[in-house]
C-alpha cells in the first residue's frame, strides 16, 4: 500500500549508522508520527528511502534515531511499498531486524 | 492498609504528598517531564487529572513510593521513619506470608472490553522521555504469569510499550522470573503463555511485584503479609490467571512464543537509556478490563524513580539473607538510592580476601544485578554514605583491596558502563572494594585507630564534653 496521500511524517530507529540505504527495497519498522491519541502507533513495511531532496520531495518524511534514541538531524524520504506482519515470525529475545529481513524476503518470494 | 490505589491516594492526599495538577498536561512527554523533575526534586507523588487527547475519566498517578515517605506510609508506618526503620519493618514482616483470598467480581471489572472493542490507544499511556521506542502503558505495574510445572505463580514489575492498538511488546529480561518461566516451559513448547498486566492495583502489591523474590515465591502471599489482610484476587476473562480485584486496569494477552518484538530503547532506572532495543517479546492483547474512570499508574523511571527505595529495600533484605544463608558474617546491607540498584554497602563483622570471594560467588550466581559492592565493618553505619564513603576512601587498599568477578550470560544488560557488545553477550564484572583492615593486622600494634569523637577519647571526656555542650555556648 503506497502512502502518498498526504505527507506523514514516520520515524524509526537504527542499531548501526548504514543501516538505511537508498536505492533497495528495506524491511523497517516505523512508528507514525501523526499527531493525536494514536501517534507512535507501529507499522512493520517494506520502504523505500531517499536522502535526495528532489526525490524526497514526493514523498513521506521519515526521521531517525539512533539506537540510544537520539534524532538524526537529517530527515529522509520514505515510500511504504507494503506491510509486513505485526506478529513477525522469530524467536522471543532474539534479534527483531533478523526476523524482520526474513520476513521481507518471504514476502518478496512469494510475490513474485 | 490500603485495598486500592485510590485509598492510598487519600492517605498521600493526608500527609502532604500528593500534588494533583489539573491543568490539562500532553501525554506526549509533558507529563513525563514533570514526573521526572519531581522524583529529582523528591517532590510528592502527582495525580494528573487532565490529560491531552482524552477525555476527563482518564487520569494518571505518578510515583507511587519513589520517596521514602511514601514507602513508609504504605507501610502503614509513621512518614517520618528512618531509613533502617523502614528496612527494618519490611525485614520483619516478610516472612509472614499470607495466602490470597478468591473473589467473584471486583471493580476492576466495571469495563470489558474484546475482540474489536480492544484499544490500547484508548489509555492515556504517556511518551516517558524523548527518544524512547514507544509509550510506556507498563512502568508502574505488576505482570502475572504461571509456570504450569510448579503451579508457581509470580508477578514481576517489568516495562511494556503499546505497539499498536491491540499488541504490547516488553522486556523482561531474560534472566527475569517471567523471562525464565517463558523460555523454559511455554517457548520451549511453543505454547502462548498467558499473562496479565496489572496497573494501578494497591501499593503494596506492587512492591511485592518489584521485590526481590526467591523463584517458586508467591508475591500474592507476601502482599497479605505485609499488608496484614489477604489480597482479594479474581478470575480473569480469557485465562486461568488471578488478579488483584481492586486494580485499576488490567490488560489480559498471550506472550507469543514463536514472534518478536521490537521494545526500547528506554530511560530505564539506571538514569540512562542504554540502547537496549529490539529482542523483546510480543503479546497479543485478548481483553482489557477496568475500572469506569481508569487511574493509569506511572512511574517516572530514571534516576531516583520508584525502583530506587522499593527495589533498592527488598534488594538489599534478600541480599542479607542470601549471605546469611551462605554462611558470610553479615550484619547489615544498604542498596543506596543513589546507587540505582547497581552498588550495596555490606556490613561484615570482618572482612578479607575469602569473605570477598563468598560474597562475589553468592551475589553472581543466577544474575548479576549489581556491579559494585563495597564492604564494611561495624564501625561504619551502612546506612550514613558519608561514613561509608570515608570509609571507602581511606581504608580501601588500592591494590590489594579491590576483587573482580567475571561472568558471561547473566550480566545486567542496562548497566550503563557496559559496551553495547558485552550487552549483547550479557558479559560483565562486579568489582567488591573492601574497606575493612586485614584480619592479619595486629588491632594493638597495625590497625590505624579512627580519629573520630566516638573512637580517639576516653569514655569520660566524651561523656563530660557531651553533658556540658551547651555550656561552650552551642546550642545543639
């Protein structure tokens, strides 16, 4: 489901810096930043992400925090190309962007 | 003894330590800022009773007990009490558990809500900190678990953030009671295990929930024995579980076994957020059951918050009895406020390289909470951190007086000095400073003699000096 109605504003957090690449289809989880009781509601997706103005320009706006939660000063673009599960298959305690990137490649295979 | 959060709520209205502000406040971090500088300020426990986005019967209570006032009044003991009294009045009554008694209904039932009426978004959950992974509905709580091989049935204080409108995701840590009884008996199954989220139930429940507790504990029996009437309990909805009657809400899921969630990072009670983030684990919300006007119970976790008196008190009681039990001449331990539940001041009748060893081993074992210990002798209050820090100082060999314990696998992971690879490993180290004089220093001829008022003068001069003080013109 593509999200460009009206721009939103997402936000997400990265263990490492890198860990966001232009250009790929990414398994993320972003959290929604639009104002009212529901804000920070979470999304599992496939996205694509840009740093490049122009390119950014037609998108949603996604802002980054590091792993100790602090904001990036550079905000992206970002396109959800579609959702992944809330209940993502993967062991309790285990690593969380694993599972998620296993889910994302489940869903690429299947798509195909 | 109070048999609700609204009881107690009268009582700290009483005594000068509550402060309801009923100027609306955004759950979105202005409530959490002002919760947080009051814990710095040792303010009063606050009832926020207007609160952005929802409407005039959602409400929150911050800081239950994060002042020892507030430890004491729950208690049941005067407000005034000292520290070592307060340490003491839990120390006697815990071991007098009494058993919970089973009710039909109770006014945490005054809402059900299932199925598509399920809507986390609907409690005023509040962003904690800037910069956290989520809403934190989960601070001041109590999780009930049960482990179906002993019937053992525990509750733990543990954080959960609401995911999205009928998924919470949380850390209990692995090496927690409920992380422990997950793994080994539903994961290993891949069975869901039910849980229960309690908030706003009667204090002393949720300390028990916080308490250090020996697996196989009930907290519900240590409760009654500390509130000297049993709990009342009552079924839950969907499960098996029993929970306390009068409690505010109650968020009924299964702990799934076979997904993952994204949890954190959050300003946890070390006073840091450590970038403890995603590996948690993910429940999935089946009912929520509440009261008609909901008070969701905060605690404004971080440095001096809740956890500092009451998780600091049954910590430092467990630890005594551990040593005790392992045959250490222990006499008294302090966890200090300050320490957030990372260091402990132990009072030995003596010290010395094979006490140390005992007292690294005992506390090390299963999980290692703390990571700095510092040993004493009966000279120096436990409870005084300016003796004990002149004690440190001075009697602390810094060679020879410094004990290091390595481990790997029970590390605390939110010990802020660790890197976020030994985090991961959960590797880390308890060093124990002893400040006690080798045992092989001759008392007569080796061992320094204090130079203190007590210590350096004969009984008579001290005794004269006393009863004449005010004479030299003091006043006190």
């Amino acid at each position: 489901m593509a999200s460009k109605t009206e721009e939103r504003v997402w936000e997400t957090f990265l263990r490492r810096p890198g860990d966001l690449r232009e250009g790929v289809e990414m398994p993320m989880a972003l959290r929604d930043l639009t104002p009212g009781k529901n804000k920070y509601q979470m999304r599992h997706v496939i996205a694509l992400v840009t740093r490049r103005a122009d390119e950014a320009a037609s998108m949603d706006r996604l802002r980054v925090r590091t792993v100790v939660g602090v904001l990036l000063p550079d905000t992206w673009g970002v396109r959800i190309i579609c959702d992944l599960p809330i209940e993502l298959p993967g062991r309790p305690y285990r690593d969380f962007y694993e599972a998620l990137a296993k889910a994302a490649s489940s869903k690429s295979q299947t798509s195909r | 003894m109070f048999k609700d959060t609204r009881d107690f709520i009268e009582a700290l209205r009483a005594s000068g330590d509550l402060h309801e502000i009923e100027k609306e406040v955004d759950w979105d971090l202005e409530l959490g800022a002002v919760s947080r500088l009051a814990c710095e300020k040792d303010g009063p426990a606050l009832w926020f009773k207007r609160i952005a986005d929802y409407p005039a019967d959602r409400t929150a209570f911050a800081n239950p007990m994060a002042t020892w006032r507030r430890v004491a009044l729950a208690f049941g003991i005067p407000v005034e009490s000292s520290l070592k009294d307060i340490y003491a009045e839990y120390e006697k009554l815990e071991g007098k558990l009494i058993p919970p008694v089973i009710v039909k209904s109770g006014p945490c039932k005054e809402v059900i809500k299932r199925g598509a009426d399920i809507d986390l978004f609907d409690l005023p959950a509040p962003m904690l900190h800037d910069g956290d992974g989520g809403r934190y509905l989960g601070t001041w709580d109590m999780a009930v678990s049960h482990d179906p091989e002993t019937n053992w049935v525990n509750w733990g204080m543990y954080r959960f953030m609401v995911y999205d409108a009928r998924y919470l995701t949380g850390f209990p840590r692995p090496t927690s009671h409920l992380g422990k009884v997950f793994q080994d008996h539903y994961v290993s199954k891949n069975k869901p295990m039910p849980m229960a989220l309690v908030i706003g139930a009667d204090p002393i429940s949720h300390f028990t929930a916080s308490a250090t507790y020996h697996i196989g504990g009930e907290e519900a029996a240590l409760a009654g024995g500390l509130r000297g009437v049993p709990v009342e309990l009552v079924g839950c909805e969907t499960n098996d579980l029993k929970v306390p009657a009068n409690a505010e809400i109650v968020i009924e899921c299964d702990v799934l076994p076979d997904c993952v969630g994204l949890e954190g990072p959050y300003g946890e009670y070390p006073g840091y957020r450590t970038g403890e983030m995603g590996n948690g684990i993910l429940c999935r919300v089946r009912a929520i059951t509440h009261r008609k006007n909901p008070i969701l119970t905060v605690d404004a976790t971080g440095y001096r918050d809740d956890s500092s008196t009451i998780t600091a008190l049954t910590g430092a009681i467990a630890i005594k009895h551990r040593l005790e039990r392992h045959g250490v001449p222990v006499l008294d331990v302090n966890v200090p406020r300050e320490g957030a539940v990372h260091t402990a001041v132990i009072g030995v009748k003596y010290g010395g390289k094979q006490v140390a060893k005992e007292i690294l081993e005992t506390l090390t074992s299963r999980r290692a909470l703390l990571s700095k210990i510092l040993l004493v002798e009966p000279d120096v209050d436990v409870y005084d951190l300016g003796k004990v820090f002149h004690a440190f100082s001075t009697k602390c060999h810094p060679a020879h007086g410094i004990h290091v314990i390595h481990y790997e696998g029970r590390a605390n992971t939110l010990t802020p000095c660790y890197s976020q690879g030994e985090r991961a490993l959960q590797k880390g180290a308890t060093a124990l400073y002893d400040c006690t004089w080798p045992g092989e220093w001759s008392r007569e001829w080796e061992v320094p003699v204090k130079a203190t008022f007590d210590t350096i003068f004969p009984d008579s001069i001290k005794q004269k000096v006393l009863s004449d003080w005010r004479s030299y013109g003091f006043k006190d």
